[in-house]
C-alpha cells in the first residue's frame, strides 16, 4: 500500500510541477491540476478496493498520516476561488 501510495503521490508532485511551469494560462493550469488529483484520487481508489488494507492500523495510518493528496485539491480549489 505504501509503495504505491509514494508512486502516486510522487507522479502527482512531478506532474503538477511540470504544469506549474509551462504555466501559460492561470486557469486551465488549475483545471489541468485539479483533472490529474482527481484521476490520482481515483486510482488509489482503485488501488485500495482491489487490496484493501492489511489490518485496521494501517487504514488509519493511511489516512492519518498518508493521505496528502487530498490536501492539493483543496489547496488548487481554494486558490481558484480567490
């Protein structure tokens, strides 16, 4: 689970950083980030039903502590609303 949760998370990072600097026009940069999480969110998704966790104290040490990629989504929404 944490290996493939660290791929994600890493490819997700790359990507949002090549868009970040072929940044051309603020808005569709945005929405290019926001497809990529979103697609990103959905292959853990994925990832996790075909899987599942080994025990209980690893579902909640992934979500405690592990899952950040939500934290871009609502930082790249919170900064299109300003």
């Amino acid at each position: 689970m944490e290996k493939f949760y660290n791929e994600t998370h890493l490819k997700l990072e790359t990507a949002i950083q090549e868009i970040g600097s072929e940044a051309d026009c603020p808005t569709k940069s945005i929405e290019a980030v926001i497809q990529l999480i979103i697609k990103s969110l959905s292959d853990l998704k994925d990832f996790i039903l075909k899987k599942d966790f080994k025990n209980t104290e690893e579902e909640i040490y992934f979500f405690k502590y592990q899952f950040q990629i939500v934290k871009y989504l609502i930082f790249v929404l919170g900064f299109k609303i300003l």
